[in-house]
C-alpha cells in the first residue's frame, strides 16, 4: 500500500470505522473514503475527520457510491447488522449489501480486501445476527479479490454506541444495574483499538486467509460489570435477577421501543456457553494486546474520543 492510496471503507461510521479511520491517520493513510447510511454518525465522522471523503448510502439499495471504488487500492468491508427485531435488516445490510459491494469490487478492479466477520460464526447460538454474518463470509469465501477475513468477538473502545458502551451509560443512570442470572457466562472482549491495528498491519502486509481474532483475557459478565463500573467510578450496586424476569423486562421493552439496545436474542447469545479460540495474533500481525484495565480506562476516560456518543 502507497500512503495515498485510495482506501475505500464501508460502514465507516460504527464503532470500528469510526476507530480505524484514526488508526489509518496515524499510520500515514490520506485518502481515505467512508460509505455509510446512518445520518447522524456520519455527520459525526465528517465533522471529526474534514480530510476523509464521506458517501452516505444505503449499500442494499442505494446507486451511485459504485464509482468510489474505482481506482482503490484496498477496501475494508465494515458494514454490518448487528442488533435488531427484523430479519429483513440483517438480511439487507449483512448478505444483499456484501453482494452489491463485492460486485462493485470486482467491477472497479480492486486489488485487495480486508472484510470484518465475527466470533459468531463459531458460536452455538442461533438468531438472526450469527446467521446473517455466517451468510456474508461465505459470500466473501466466494469472491475472487484477495482478501483476508477476521472474526473479533466482542469488542469495546471509543464509539461504542451498543455493548459495553451503552451498559456503561446505563449504569450511570439507574440505581442499581441488573445482572440475568448468575452472571457467570464467560465473555472475551476485544479492545477496538487492538482491532483496529490488527487490520492496518493485514492492509500493510497484505496478509490473506481467516483469523480469529479474540480478546487475550476471559472474563465473567458480571466481573466485566465490575471492572467497567471501576473504570468510570461509577458507585451503582449490582444486582442479579431471575434470568426469566429479565427476559420479560427486556420483552416488554421492545414492544415500545422498536430497535432496543440490548434484545432477548442477544440475551440468549449471551448466556449461550461459548469459548473462541485464542491465537497469537499479537505475534502474528505485530501488534499489541492492550490489558483490560487499561483499554477500559482508554475507552471511558481518554479526552480526545471517549465522551463521543454515536447514535443508534
């Protein structure tokens, strides 16, 4: 990759575009080319990045943002549904956006990608989400462009609008912070900003194949609850709940709020037992695996970024 290099990145304004965009700045990149549908976080992107070109559009639907892939160098497919009641979104914007893209790609000549999957792939659970993402890597499989495919697993840093984000923001907010459960279900989170220097080192090496790019640490739920309640000295006592009545409060949520922040099919995921493999991707890309405690602290206290909220 030349550092003026066209770099072409879908879903450029969610909680990994919006990171990586300043991972590439800071690795030398200029021109750089972010396509996004959500109004407002592109709005955001715009305003915190005036020398990267920002292309609203709806890849499912949406014409003219074809021609932004002509004369890339690389593009880094970001795009994806993640929450969500309705299928007719995850099938959109996870498996008829990659096929509109991926055409487009291979139309423009593209020598090269870089696409973001998921730890889901490899889980037990079964919703709309795992089986969506499961749909566009083989999509992806199938493409002729050199390409490598990684599969973080949960991840937190800056912009993060859904997850351990909106569970930090909640907690300040209520006095006292449901746990379903036990609250022993083991989770790996990725630290973004790991994430996303994982990805410029395979954009700079140019390395193809799947990695499974999960957290270094494992960690409870209802631990990872704590060490965010340290991180932002919140003092908000936490509670466990009966799994059912959680699943009911969360139910009845969704009958008023029609894109809830957390559903009852991201609850059963979950309490789902999962265990993802841990490679040396530290060693593998050249990058560093920042410790928990210290990304938390990036991610709630860091004055550049961490008090900018994307939206829903």
């Amino acid at each position: 990759m030349t550092p003026n290099g066209k770099i072409v990145i879908t879903g450029a304004a969610g909680l990994v575009g919006q990171n990586l965009i300043v991972r590439l700045q800071a690795a030398g990149f200029t021109n750089l080319v972010g396509i996004d549908k959500h109004p407002a976080n592109t709005d955001t992107l715009a305003r915190l990045h005036p020398g990267v070109t920002v292309i609203r559009a709806d890849l499912s639907r949406d014409d003219g943002w074809q021609h932004a892939l002509e004369g890339a160098e690389a593009l880094l497919q970001l795009h994806a549904q993640i929450g969500g009641l309705d299928y007719a979104e995850f099938e959109a914007n996870n498996i008829t956006a990659t096929e509109r893209v991926l055409a487009a790609a291979t139309a423009a000549g593209v020598p090269y990608m870089v696409h973001i999957s998921s730890s889901v792939v490899n889980s037990a659970a079964v919703d709309f989400y795992t089986e969506s993402k499961k749909a566009q890597e083989k999509l992806v499989d199938a493409c002729a462009i050199p390409h490598c495919t990684l599969r973080p697993t949960l991840m937190f840093g800056w912009f993060d609008r859904k997850h351990l984000g909106w569970l930090a923001r909640f907690m300040q907010k209520v006095p006292v912070f449901p746990i379903p459960g036990s609250g022993r279900y083991m989770r790996q989170p990725l630290f973004v900003g790991d994430f996303c220097d994982v990805i410029v080192a395979a954009l700079q090496q140019q390395r193809t194949g799947t990695y499974d790019i999960s957290g270094q640490r494992k960690i409870d739920y209802i631990d990872l609850i704590r060490a965010i309640r340290t991180a932002t000295g919140a003092r908000t006592p936490i509670v466990r709940i009966p799994y059912g009545l959680f699943r009911a409060m969360l139910a009845t949520y969704a009958l008023v709020d029609r894109n809830p922040p957390f559903t009852t099919r991201q609850l059963e995921a979950l309490v789902t037992p999962d265990e993802f493999v841990v490679i040396d991707w530290p060693g593998l890309f050249g990058v560093r695996s920042t410790p928990l405690d210290e990304a938390l602290d990036i991610t709630f206290n860091d004055p550049r970024y961490s008090q900018v909220a994307l939206q829903f």
